[in-house]
C-alpha cells in the first residue's frame, strides 16, 4: 500500500483518548486518506462526521455490504477487510489494532500492520499492549502515548432495579442482552439495544433513543467497545465470559478494560461494575482496569496474504502456509478456508474452478460472510449456487436474486424473524456491492439497501415496542428534570401524562394500567401520575361536594357511589341510625380532598335517613311521650320501625289505651304478629333499613332486599336471625309473607272457627296471592295444622233454575240446586284463586296468633282485599247432599255404568301451634274465631249469652280456678278501645240500643 517511506506512528493508549479523533484529523491534513476501523457501525459513525466537516461529495464509504463512493472521493472510509489496496493514498490509519490478537479476524489486522502504509504518513491506533509486536514487525514505528482524558473507577456490584441512568449492561450473547433489557423496560421505562449484527440504520434508530434521552439505559454486545462514541457514565457486565465460535472462554483484563472503558466521554468521570449473576471482580482485575496496566500482547495471528492461484489444492496450500516470524501465529481456520475446502471436494465445483481465474472466483465467492449463522453446510450450498451462476453465465441472473430478495423482504413477524431477515439481506447486499456479479448494480445495489432499509425500520420499531416504554420513560425523564407534567382526565376517567395514557381515575382513586405496567414499573407510573394528578383531584373533589344528592347513592352492600365510581362506603357508627362514612380517596390526593369528600357523603347518608326514616326520627323526638310510652318508642327506634309482638308482648300488656294512642299518633300499628310503621314498609326504607341492619351487626356478606312490590317471596335459607323482619316480611313455611298482608290475613282468620276447622275463603288466597298447596305450607308455618282431603265436584246449577225458585221460599230452605249452585261456586271460586304462573305475586310466611285488640285497618298503600264472600259450610255441603238423595235418581244396573264424579282437592285448617314454632308469640294462646257449630251459617254467631268452651292456650295455661278468657271474650267484658274507629263505632251502636 505504500512506498515504505512514509511516516509510521503507532498511538496506543487506553479509551477515552480521543486516538479515532486525532486520526482524522490528521487524514483532514491530507490531500487523501484511508482510515480503516473494525466495525461496519463505527464506519458509518465515521462516514457522517467527516461528511458533516468536508460534504459527501469527497468522502467515500466501503464496507462489504456498503459502497458509497462519489466521483470525487478522497477519503475514505472503510472497514479494515474492505481497504482498498494499491491506492496510493497520502494518508492511512487502521483503529483498534490490538485486535491483531483476535482469533477470528486477527489476521486481517496483522496483514494492514504488515502491508498497510500511507504515502506520508500511517497511524496505527490501539491499546499500549501491542507496542511489543509492532516494534517487532514494524522497526521503523514511532510510538506515541495518549493518556486517557477522565478517570475511571470500579464500583462493584449494583441490581439491575439499582443501576444509576445512562448506564450500559453488556451482554455477550442475543438471549442475555433481551432478557436484561425486557427487565429494564419493566423497572426503568425501556432501554436501547445495539449489537453488532444489526444494520446501521437500525443501530443509529436505538441508538438516538439513548442519546437524546427517551431512554436512560442501554443493553449491548462487546461491540460497544470498539470505538463506539456514546454518553455513558456507568458500563456493568452481566457475565464475564463469552462464547468465541468455538468455546466459552472467560474475558481477559484488556477485554475487559476495553469495554468498561466506553464509560465517561471527555472530561467526564466513569465507573465500570458488574450486575447479574456475574461475579465481583477479583481486586487485581479491577485494579489493573482503572490503571490500564495490562500484561503485553506477546503474539499475533497471520494468514499468508501471497495467494497463488494455479489450482485450489495450491490455494489451499497458501493460505496454510506457516508464518516466519516468531511473532507471528498462524491463524486457525476461518470460515472463508472452511467453506473454500468444502466445495473443492465437489466434483461440479473442481471442474469448474480447473484454472487462474475460476480458482480465484471462487475464492472471491468463498469470502462471502456467513450473515446468516445458520450451519456450515446451508452457507456451503448457498455459494455453490452462486458459483455456479458467477462461472457459467458472469453474473447472477436477475429473476434468482429477484426471487431470493422477494422472500426477504416482508416486515410482518417478530425481533427474531426482523432479524433473520436482516441477516438474509446482508447477504445479498455484499452480493450486489461486488463489482461484476450482478447485471445492473445499481439497481440491486438500491433494491437490496431499500429492503434492509425496510426490515432494519421494523425491527427498530419491534425493538422498541418490546423494550421501551415511552409512557414511563416520559414520566421518568420530566421528574427528574422537575418539570411541572400536565394530566387530562376524559369524560371516561382515562388519565393521559403529557398524552401518554397511564389509567383510570375511578372516582378519586388512580388504577394504573395493569396490561402494560408491572413492578417497579406500576409504581413508578403511579407517582408520576399522582403527581400529575393533583389539581385534578382538586377540581373533582369541589365538583363531587356542590354536586345534587339525585348523583349519588349507596349499594345494597353499603357503598357509596358518584355516578359510576365508588367513593366510599358506609361503616357502623354508634346507633343504627348513625352510620359513618369511609371515603376511597388516594392518600396522593392530600387530606383536604379526602375531608371534603367524606363531608358530602356524610350529609348524603344523614339527609337520606332523615327523609326515609322521618316517621321514626319524630317518634324518637318527641318529648311529650313519657313512661312506658317512651320506653316502647325507644325499642321502636332501636329496631328501625319493626318489632315481632313476640318479642315485646309483656310491654305491650303493660301499655295502656292513652300510651297506645299517642304512639299510634305517630303512625305505629299494633298488629297480631308485628308492631310495625307501615310507612316504612315502602321499598326505599327497607332497603335503607336492611343495610343499616346489616351494618350495626358487623355482617361480613350484607343480604339483598327482597324486589319491591311482592306480597310473597321465598324463605331465604340460612338467612340471619332477624333478615325476614328487617325485610317488612315474617317466614312462614317455604315463603315469607309481608306484614302488613298477614295482619290482613289475621283479621280473615279471626272469624274462622280454628278449633273445629275451616277451610280457606277466596279472599284468602287472593290477598296472599297463593295457590291452594301455596297456602297450606304457609298456614302450617303460621302454626296450623292443614289435612288434605278429596271430594266430589258438585256440577253448577243452570241460572235459569236458580231464578225459578219460589219467592215465598221459607227462610233456611234452600232448594237442592241452590245448595249445588253454593257449593260449586264456593270450589270454582278456591280454584279460581290460584292465579297463573306469571301473575302471582310472591309473598312471605308468619306466624299465627290472637289479638288482645282490635287489629288497625291496614294503610292507605295496602292494596284492598275483595269483597269477603263467605265459603260454603257443613252445612251447607250437607243440605246440598240432602236434597240431592231425594230427587229422582236412577236406581238400576245403568248407574254402574255412570261416569265417575270428578273430584276436587280442599284442605281443613286446625289450630295446632308447636313449642317450636318459628316467631310464635310467647304467652299467646291459639286464635280462636266465632264458634260455627251446624245451626250457624259462615257469619253466625253463638246463642246470646252462651260462654264459649275453647281450649286454653298452651303457652298461657292458668292454674285451676283461675279464670279462662277466650280469643273472642264476651261482649259485654271486652275492653272497647277509644282509639279504635271500628270499636267506638260499635259502642255507638250499643248506645242506640
């Protein structure tokens, strides 16, 4: 390359000396130049500052897979396998020379510090332990000695989650260098990757991230220690061994101390460590790195660049030819030999390459790089097949690269795929820069480098969908540049960090996104955004306290809601009455919002109390009330408006008529089973009602309201003690009856005879909205006892016949098919009750028991039951019978063949309370209605003055002698109740009498 004349100096030293620098300033000296660097990526870094301080114009780009040479070029830019020889060029630098020692491409540099020479001048650049074989090879050397420019420290073993910003984590292998960067995507907003098998424009894309701060991390191959200029404060190995191509090996001090060297540009300090699963370094290791004292190169690898030509087997035999100085070691098999042996051993191949210029073809061939990695012999295949088209016909056609470049190029699939692909094109890239192997180069020359274009863009952009994540390294960078970070908050609560979505605000609470925040990362994206978040939280909180009480309301298990978000719940307070309120508010949000939120549900909850519960909020102020009174209001209060009779029975009893009438002033009812406000039996307060029972007995799963409107419903099994009262219903067999309808129940029940038996009215089963089998589970819930029975369905009588009856019928003789008519329509009428399956209205079961007074009318809101029509009775029945004996039958052996009587099913309903019956009140005895022996019809009464004989009641039995009262006491000895509109109408009547 040279004359032999030319100044020679060698400028070793450490990183960081700025030796790259120095060069090309020195080659800008000159007229031409050549400077030679190890790495197509380095080249390129090159390429662009010299082009940025001369134009593109003169300077020139050549690497194997990259020929950009304007007419006018005079420097040039080369990797050190594609110097140009022969050039004559003023000036030639070779970088990083110490990789003469490098076992795979060593002697490609040995061969430019052997045979590399400038006209003027030649500059080797590389580490001080190559003095002792360049002196060796090249007497003539001057050595000049750079110091580097900062100081370089080891600080040992740091996490990755603990690595300081803008470090670099060296991998030495693709799986190690995802890995570290997938989990620093997790803990640190993403990093940037390099390696050295990625195109330029892919290395330049990740690598802009890192140096303009999208990202403060970057993960790489030891290709980062070969003169590649970057921003780095801290480099950490994450192993310190690596695989060479044949084995792994553990890396040298020097290697390492190339490496850790990239750290602190300029001026500026660096510190080097370790991270991982790679051990600290040993104390003399790290020692000899911070000094650069290392022990010196002693051989370097050649390879006989005198090739003959004559045959392969001589070819062969040159390229294995042993070196001559003792400084120098042969090489050990590169790829090019490997793959030159492989195919001289084909018959096809030998023949063809028979002289000088087939021979040298197919060397040229052979000297392809195996981009691709795939195996020996896929590679092998490949440059037979190019071989072949390159000796018969001169150039490769164009429809067997269209085809192979067609398969390449697609940018679909994964990093893995993206970057098979750019391994593929690689190959046809060095393909098309050989000058004479395509038809038109410069067409293949743009299609290949627009495809590589294409794919390496992809990969950049999967590279940095996969490991990096712009929301959170965005969040990092502005806190850490204190900047003020703007949040928007949509109409759907998505939360947006200077247009970077983060989450959700639900109510006043932040939910990070969960599908792409993990970790540290989530934690990381929570404080930036609370941060962001907090005049929000503010606006908010004042919009949420004027907002109406109509956009707020609780759920069934006590939370609290604003619309769609939950911003509280409800937690027991001191009284029942009283609840308190727990907000969800983020502690970020700071103690003026949470105080302000919690106010307004609190005069939400008290503002709904007051209104649903206003009956019983008047009853626990009234001051008027005293005594016994105030003490039966107080338990009136203390269980919500509803209390079973059973419980307080003796405090009932002990009230007298002037207490009773001024807490029925207050709208309370005594009922036979239940004392109760019917106003509160509305749905609203009784669902209020149940949640602030639910509430006050500390209940883990709160149980849901029964749906409103229904008379009945199912008996909810296992339910807690006190649910069905609380609800407004009491259980009573399968289904629960509502209160109110049971005292209407009670009132019908009343008139029956329950010792003697009776049967149920229509109106029975129409207020309890039951079929027949319906109502007798609920009459044996309520303490009854229900036969069945079957009878024959006696046919109705036509309404002609009913109206030829005599009018001067004698009263009591009713015609025989009159009796029929009575009886059919009393069956038809039962049947008639049960309503259909889609009509039914569901109700709830209780307990039976006499009054000790009048039962209060039911309110307003209680629907009104029919009119009562009174069921036929035995009497009745039997005269039917009767008359049906004396008519005219026919008596021969044709009645055999009569049809069948259709039979109906009817249920008797007796008194028989249980101990155990469920809700029955204490001390109460079985109700006894009017006595209907056979001379009284449905409605009659008893002879005057005849006492009646019931049984006595078990739970109130009296010692003998003492005396008996009846359900029904004589008229004469029954208290009349002044407050009673039914009773004072009688007594007005008795007056008149």
């Amino acid at each position: 390359m040279g004359n032999g004349t030319s100044r020679i100096v060698a400028v070793l030293g450490p990183t960081n000396t700025g030796k790259t620098h120095y060069a090309i300033e020195r080659m800008l000296g000159h007229r031409t130049g050549v400077i030679g660097l190890p790495l197509r990526l380095l080249a390129r870094e090159v390429y662009d500052r010299i082009v940025a301080a001369r134009g593109p114009s003169v300077v020139a780009l050549v690497t194997g897979e990259e020929r950009i040479v304007p007419p006018r070029a005079r420097y040039w830019v080369c990797t050190v396998e594609a110097m140009p020889d022969g050039m004559g060029a003023d000036f030639v630098a070779v970088d990083e020379i110490q990789l003469c020692a490098d076992p795979e491409r060593g002697h490609v540099f040995t061969d430019r510090l052997l045979r590399a020479r400038g006209q003027h001048e030649t500059l080797f650049l590389g580490a001080d332990t190559m003095r002792g074989p360049i002196a060796a090879l090249v007497p003539e050397v001057q050595f000049m000695r750079r110091d580097r420019m900062s100081q370089l420290t080891y600080s040992g073993s740091k996490k990755i989650s603990r690595m300081p910003p803008r470090s670099a984590i060296v991998g030495f292998s693709v799986e190690n260098v995802y890995a570290i960067a997938e989990l620093l995507r997790r803990q640190k907003g993403g990093a940037a990757v390099v390696m050295g098998a990625l195109s330029p424009r892919t290395r330049n894309a990740q690598v802009a991230l890192y140096q303009n701060g999208e990202v403060d991390y970057l993960v790489a191959t030891d290709a980062i220690g070969m003169g590649l200029n970057l921003d780095v404060d801290h480099v950490a190995f994450s192993a310190l061994s690596k695989f060479d191509g044949r084995r792994m090996r553990p890396l040298q001090p020097n290697e390492l101390a190339q490496i850790a060297g990239r750290a602190g540009r300029g001026m500026s300090d660096g510190t080097f460590g370790v991270t991982g699963d790679a051990r600290p370094l040993d104390a003399e290791v790290a020692e000899a790195i911070m000094e650069h004292r290392f022990a010196p190169q002693k051989k370097v690898n050649w390879r006989n660049s005198a090739l003959q030509f004559g045959s392969v087997a001589r070819l062969i035999q040159t390229l294995e030819e042993p070196p001559k100085h003792e400084v120098l070691v042969r090489a050990r098999e590169a790829d090019d030999l490997a793959v030159l042996k492989t195919l001289a051993q084909l018959p096809e191949i030998s023949a063809r390459a028979s002289d000088g210029p087939g021979v040298r073809l197919l060397w040229d061939v052979c000297r392809i790089p195996d981009f691709r990695g795939i195996s020996h012999a896929e590679h092998a295949g490949l440059l037979e097949v190019i071989f072949g088209h390159l000796h018969q016909g001169g150039v490769i056609p164009d429809d067997y690269i269209a085809r192979q470049i067609q398969r390449i190029d697609r940018i679909d699939g994964d990093i893995d795929t993206l970057s098979k692909r750019l391994a593929f094109i690689r190959t046809w890239t060095y393909v098309a820069q050989r000058r004479g192997w395509v038809g038109d180069e410069s067409h293949w020359r743009g299609e290949t480098r627009a495809v590589e274009d294409r794919v390496s863009d992809a990969l950049h952009e999967r590279l940095t969908q996969r490991f990096v994540d712009r929301r959170t390294s965005v969040l990092l960078r502005r806190l850490k540049q204190k900047e003020a970070l703007l949040a928007e908050v949509n109409d759907k609560g998505e939360v947006t960090v200077e247009g970077e979505f983060v989450g959700r605000l639900d109510g006043f609470r932040f939910s990070p996104d969960k599908e792409a925040a993990a970790g540290a990362e989530a934690k990381t994206v929570k404080t930036a955004a609370l941060q962001a978040l907090a005049p929000q939280f503010h606006l908010r909180a004042d919009r949420f306290y004027n907002a109406p009480d109509t956009e707020i309301d609780y759920t069934d298990q006590g939370g609290l809601m604003w619309g769609e978000h939950a911003v509280g719940k409800l937690v027991a307070g001191p009284e029942p009455l009283k609840p308190q309120v727990e907000v969800f508010v983020d502690e970020a949000a700071g103690p003026d919002v949470a105080q302000k939120v919690q106010r307004r549900l609190q005069h939400f909850i008290d503002r709904k109390i007051a209104a649903l519960f206003e009956p019983l909020l008047t009853l626990q102020r009234d001051e008027m009330l005293s005594g016994l009174a105030k003490g039966f209001a107080f338990r009136m209060v203390e269980s919500m408006g509803l209390l079973s009779r059973a419980s307080v029975a003796q405090d009932v009893k002990a009230l007298d008529q002037e207490a009773r009438g001024a807490l029925r002033k207050h709208g309370i009812r005594f009922g036979q089973f239940t004392i109760f406000m019917p106003l509160l039996l509305k749905p609203a307060p009784t669902r209020l009602r149940l949640l602030l029972w639910a509430l006050s007995r500390g209940l883990d799963d709160f149980p849901d309201a029964p749906p409103p409107g229904l008379v009945t419903v199912p008996t909810l099994k296992d339910a807690p003690e006190g649910y069905d009262i609380m609800c407004g219903y009491r259980a009573a067999g399968e289904r629960s009856i509502r209160i109110d309808m049971l005292e209407r129940l009670a009132d019908m029940l009343r008139a029956q005879d329950s010792r003697g038996g009776f049967e149920a009215t229509p109106d029975m089963l129409s207020i309890s909205g039951m079929t027949l089998e319906q109502f007798a589970d609920l009459m044996q819930g309520l303490g009854y006892r229900a036969e069945k029975g079957e009878r024959p369905k006696v046919k109705p009588v036509d309404a002609a016949a009913l109206a030829a009856k005599p009018v001067d019928a004698p009263l009591g003789e009713t015609p025989v098919a009159e009796a029929s008519a009575v009886t059919e329509a009393a069956s038809e009428d039962t049947g008639a009750a049960e309503p259909a399956a889609d009509a039914v209205t569901e109700a709830v079961p209780a307990d039976a028991a006499p009054a000790e007074e009048t039962v209060e009318a039911a309110p307003e809101a209680v629907i009104e039951s029919p009119a009562e029509t009174p069921p036929p009775t035995e009497a009745t029945v039997e005269a039917a019978v009767d008359s049906a004996a004396d008519a005219d039958v026919p008596t021969d052996a044709s009645a055999e063949t009569a049809v069948a009587p259709e039979l109906e099913v009817f249920y008797t309903f007796t008194w028989a309370p249980r101990s155990s019956n469920r809700g029955r009140p204490q001390g109460r005895g079985k109700p006894q209605g009017k006595p209907q022996g056979k001379a009284g019809g449905a409605g009659g009464g008893r002879p005057r003055g005849k006492k009646p004989q019931g049984d006595k009641p078990q739970g109130d039995r009296k010692p003998q002698g003492a005396k008996s009262f009846s359900a029904r006491p004589p008229r004469a000895e029954k208290p009349i109740d002044p407050d009673n509109p039914f009773a004072a109408a009688l007594m007005g009547l008795k007056t008149d009498k």
